[in-house]
C-alpha cells in the first residue's frame, strides 16, 4: 500500500471505521448467542458497501483489489462473521466484473447487488 493513512480513501459511503465500530456493538453478544445480527446486514445494505467493486455504470465504485481489501481489513476489526459475509458477496461481484466465464450471469448480480 502506499500514501499516508489520510491519503486512503474508503471505497463505502459511510466510514469504514463508523461501521466496524457499530458491528463491534453487537458481535459480542451475536457470537455468544451462534448468530448474525441482522443490524449488520441492515448497514451492508445501507452503506452501500458491498457496491465497492461494481462498476460505476451501475452505482459502484469501480474500486480496486486493493482498496476494497483494506476495508475488509477495517471492518473485520468490528465483527469477523459480518466481515465474511461482505466478503463473499464482494468476491462475487469483484469476479463477475474481471472474468468472462460469467458474462451471462454478471449484468444480472451487478443488478441485484446495486439493489440491495
């Protein structure tokens, strides 16, 4: 990575940071009690994090590996389990945009994900 820890640019709407403080609000007890707390899923789809890789003709960010990487790396931080989650959906998406064996599902999970 290279710059300085200013110079990095969160690829969600909300901070990075906002939102791995509010999981982290709630891992403790959802870990306890086996589950995922539904308010984590609430502030994937409000934050619009999972649109990082999606291409900006979709809503996205067109972001990078790298950036979406490290805020992986961020919101993990809050809570491991909701960090999983976002990072299966992202990998889904990320490999949809990047390879051709997909091209005929790829519109239609860029659609569904710029949906929520």
């Amino acid at each position: 990575m290279t710059g300085s820890r200013s110079e990095r640019r969160s690829t969600a709407v909300i901070d990075v940071a906002e939102l791995a403080s509010r999981w982290a609000s709630r891992a403790d007890h959802a870990d306890r009690d086996g589950r995922l707390p539904a308010g984590d899923l609430d502030d994937l789809r409000t934050s619009r994090f999972l649109l990082a890789p999606l291409p900006r003709a979709l809503g996205g960010h067109s972001a990078a590996l790298e950036s979406v990487v490290r805020d992986q790396q961020v919101v993990a931080g809050g809570s491991a389990a909701s960090a999983l989650v976002a990072a299966m959906t992202l990998m889904l998406v990320g490999v949809a945009r990047d390879v051709d064996a997909w091209a005929d599902e790829r519109e239609r999970l860029h659609e569904l994900v710029a949906r929520g």
